[in-house]
C-alpha cells in the first residue's frame, strides 16, 4: 500500500534479494547465456553491463519470467520462480518493467495507464492511489492527456509511474534513457534516484553508457560473450586491471 510522508509515498513492502544460479540459455540453437550466478543486494541499484549483442537483456527477460532457462534457476525473496522445469507468471512476480522503447498504450491517457497497472491488484482506493502516483511522477496536470501529447520526458515518467504503481518489488530497466539529451537524462535520473531512496525497491538497469550509473548504481556487473566476467562497484571498474572493463569507463 501507499503511505504517504512529506509530500511523497513509500511502499510497504520488503525489497527482495535476487538471486541466480549457474543460469543457462539457448535460442534457435546458439547459447546466449553461460553459467550466469549473481546476487542482487536489495534495495539497491544494479546496472548490468556489456557490449550489445552480450545477454544484457536477455537475462532480464529471464528474470521477469518472459522466456525460461535451460539450467539453473532464478530465486526473488526466497521463492524460486525460474527453473527449467518451472516457471512462475510474469503476473505473479511482483516486478515491474520498462522497456526499452517504453510499450505506452497510444489509446490510453496517463490516468488510463496508472489504473491499469493497478487493475491486477484487488485494491481500495484507486483513486487516491491514482492521484499519489501521479504526484509523485509530476504528472498530475497531465493525467487526461494521451501519449502523443506528452513530451519524451513526461513519457518516461509514465512509463516509470506505470510500473511502481502496482507497488512492485523489483523493477527491471532495459536502457530506459536511450536517445535522449543530456539534459533530459539527467532529469529522469533524478526520478530513477528518487524510486530508489523514498521507494525502497531494487533496480535491475540494463545500459551499455557508464554517465548514466557512475553516480547512481550501488552495483555494477559487467557481461561479455554470454557471461559475467566481474562485479563490484562503479570504482572497482573504472579502475579494473581488465582493459574490456575499464574500455566503458573512458
């Protein structure tokens, strides 16, 4: 549920702690991922990265339950909800996502989007609920205009309202901020930051551009060929003995 404090809201809710064991995924018969195990510390910010083509997203579709793994197994708060032999809904995990092109619903209005992210949970109240999240988001003087008639920075805030409103606890990034201006990135970082500290909830942010995590990711995972070569924090990168490490850090 929503509590609201100093002009804001948490949630009530308990981040999880993602884990992954010797994760494994092929398609079409090529291996996209190798013996992927990680941690995930909650309520922090995990940017996953490596050069394109390396697994970045597709490891985050696993772990939403959009494709299942051919070894291994994916544990969010101690349940296991990936496994080759089963898999848990996307529905039922409690995450939310936001895709790298957005997916917004051009026949939807910001309020229209906000209550259907909300629609899956049997909650009181909607409208309030409706009104915290747009406050939050800044989109409250918005919330009957469509897609179309928002700028590319409002846009992202519904995209980022629509997947924390059903109170989710973990939301997956896949290079959100792709094709924007500085100063538009700066600016939606802000409201990532904001989700982070006064929402509790962990991120998952997939990227290939270090300006964008330097100053905001707790944890840095660094992929290639399917694999994760490192781990540690935007310092232990830059300063990596690894050249394919530090080459993201010029």
């Amino acid at each position: 549920m929503f509590i609201k404090n100093c002009n804001t809201f948490a949630f009530a809710m308990i981040t999880p702690l993602v884990e992954i064991k010797n994760l494994s995924f092929a398609y079409g018969g090529n291996e996209i991922l190798r013996d992927i195990t990680v941690s995930i510390p909650a309520n922090s910010l995990t940017a996953i990265m490596g050069q394109s083509g390396c697994g970045k997203t597709t490891l985050i579709r696993l772990i939403a339950g959009l494709e299942t793994p051919h070894g291994g197994e994916i544990i969010i708060n101690g349940k296991t909800v990936s496994a080759p032999q089963k898999i848990i809904p996307p529905s039922q995990r409690g995450i939310g996502y936001i895709f790298q092109n957005l997916a917004l619903w051009p026949h939807l209005t910001v309020k229209q989007h906000i209550a259907y992210a909300l629609s899956s949970r049997n909650t009181e109240n909607t409208e309030k609920k409706i009104k915290e999240t747009a406050n939050f988001f800044k989109l409250d003087a918005h919330l009957n205009k469509y897609p179309h008639q928002l700028s590319g920075g409002q846009k992202q805030l519904l995209a980022l309202a629509r997947s924390m409103a059903p109170n989710p606890s973990l939301v997956l990034m896949d290079e959100p901020l792709t094709g924007m201006d500085p100063v538009l990135k700066e600016y939606v970082l802000d409201f990532i930051l904001k989700i982070k500290s006064s929402l509790q909830t962990t991120i998952i942010y997939v990227t290939h551009d270090s300006r964008e995590i330097e100053k905001t990711a707790d944890k840095i995972v660094m992929m290639k060929d399917g694999k994760i070569i490192t781990s540690g924090t935007p310092a232990d990168m830059k300063n990596s003995g690894d050249e394919y490490v530090r080459s993201f850090f010029k």
